[in-house]
C-alpha cells in the first residue's frame, strides 16, 4: 500500500527508467528496491495510463516470478498483500490502475 502519491491506496512496485537504464533494468532496480526481492520478468501483463495536469504518465505492467530476496518495502509503501489474481478487482487500488486490474482478472478466470 503507497504511503505517497496514491497514499491509503495499493499500487505494483515499480517506478521512473534512470538514463541510460533498459526497461527491464528499471523495473528489476525499481522492484528490488520497493520490495527487497529479486524477480524473473516473465511477459507483458498489460498497460495502465494516468492524466496529470502537466503530462500523462503511461505504465507497462508485467508478470513477474520471484527468484529470491526477503520481503521488506520500502519507506514508499507501509502494507503488502499477496491476493489471489480473481480479488485484484476487489482492492481499493490506486485509480490508474483500477482498469487493469478489472481485465487483467477477467482474462485470467476463463
């Protein structure tokens, strides 16, 4: 849960490419930094996007398998929760992210 940004809210760990950073390379530094863990990305998962009054921000979710590390977040986030895929929809997530949730849920029950 965000403590943030998107505070009382659940969101996915990840974040902002350095310069010079792959994407994958941002979402693994992003993920092990939010998290403590190391993950596998596996394959594209689906997208989000979100209008701010000076840019609209778009995201790239993927799937990911954890490979190793111990679950520790960050000062960003102040609760975790592994839900079943089925619940996503069900959460108070952060309004970004609330369509994918609802999609990615549905193309994973049939």
């Amino acid at each position: 849960m965000s403590s943030g940004t998107n505070a009382g809210e659940w969101e996915f760990p990840g974040g902002k490419i350095d310069p010079g950073e792959s994407f994958d390379e941002g979402l693994l530094r992003e993920v092990l930094e939010e998290t403590g863990l190391v993950v596998l990305l596996q394959k594209v998962a689906g997208c989000a996007e979100f209008e701010l009054p000076d840019r609209k921000v778009a995201y790239l979710i993927l799937e990911g398998r954890v490979q190793s590390g111990q679950l520790r977040l960050s000062d960003e986030h102040d609760a975790f929760d592994w839900v079943p895929i089925a619940e996503l929809p069900r959460m108070d997530i952060a309004e970004q992210f609330q369509k994918f949730a609802l999609d990615y849920a549905r193309s994973k029950a049939g």
